[in-house]
C-alpha cells in the first residue's frame, strides 16, 4: 500500500474519532445511542472508495476493540462488540465498502445519486446488522428492535444528506489517487 493511501485511511480514522468526541443523544427506550459517526462511514466509503473506506473503518473498529475510547460517549473495548449496538458497529466497514465500491461504478456523480446511495448502505445496510443484532442482545422481538430504530431515521437521512453534500464537492476537487479534478489544484 502506498503511503498516500495510508495516510488516507489514517486521516478517515482519525475522522471517525474526531465525530466520536460529539457526546452521545440516549433515548430512555434504547441502548443504541444516536451518533454522528454513521456520518463518518458514509464519508469514508464516499470520498476514499470501497477498498479504503472499508479499511478505514476496518481499523477504527481495531482500535475501539483495543480499549481506544472512540466511540462516541467515550466508549471503546470489546465490551462495545457484544452490547446493542455491535451490528451497527460491525456493519461500518461493510457500509463504507458498498458506498464507495457503488459510487466507482457510477458513469456520472449527483448529489442525489450519493445521497440514494448513503441511503442504501449508510442506513438500510447498517441498520440490517444493527436491528437483527440488537435484538438478540436484548432478547427482544425482530419487529420491537425494528420499531425502536425507526426513531433513528430522521437523523439518519440528515446525515446521509449532509454527507452526500460534502461527498459531491470534495470528490469534484481531489480523488482518492490524489489526482486533481479541476485546474486550479
């Protein structure tokens, strides 16, 4: 791996960390708290690729598991892989694989194509692992864990579109290989 790529990943690690440091919203009715590190995933797989993002995300998760109190909140160890909330911890790496390989196929980059795509894999694909996971772990019906995350979809979408924004406009300047798009860099 070339040392660009390397401090690519660092630097989107280092993202995930930094939106760690925003404290935690606990609802009364869910273990789950709401985070803007979802944020982070969609903007790892969106700006560095599939590959990358998916590493990126790969090691922040490595980091959480060693003790690294990232998270949001302050949490971090190997206690965080077996509460309510590991399936969507786990699906990060996963959704910022899917969002960025699905945007390298894309022949043109909307905003509105992004935004469909954080949606597609930034909240369905992680709520996928997240719902199922957290219901095992609260021994509670698939359909009652569905219900408590449906309170999540509204900030979801809002940082699916705040990502999407910043997903189209840091893509029109720079790729991942570093090459500009424009003249001006």
């Amino acid at each position: 791996m070339k040392t660009k790529d390397m401090t690519y990943v660092a630097l989107f690690t280092a993202v995930m960390g930094a939106l760690g440091l925003v404290p935690p919203i606990f609802l009364s009715f869910t273990p789950v708290p709401i985070t803007l590190q979802t944020m982070g995933v969609m903007l790892a797989g969106g700006i560095l690729g599939a590959r990358l993002g998916a590493l990126s995300q790969f090691i922040f998760l490595c980091l959480v598991a060693v003790g690294v109190p990232l998270l949001s909140g302050g949490r971090g160890g190997m206690s965080v892989f077996f509460s309510p909330s590991a399936g969507y911890l786990i699906s990060y790496i996963f959704a910022a694989f899917f969002i960025g390989w699905t945007l390298s196929k894309l022949k043109t980059l909307t905003f509105t194509k992004v935004f469909i795509t954080n949606v597609m894999f930034g909240i369905l694909l992680v709520y996928a692992f997240g719902i199922p996971v957290q219901a095992m772990l609260l021994h509670i019906p698939f359909w009652k864990s569905l219900q408590l995350s449906l309170v999540y979809i509204p900030g979801d979408c809002i940082k699916a579109i705040i990502a999407a924004y910043l997903i189209t406009k840091v893509r029109k300047v720079v790729t991942v290989t570093g090459r500009s798009n424009t003249a001006s860099m």
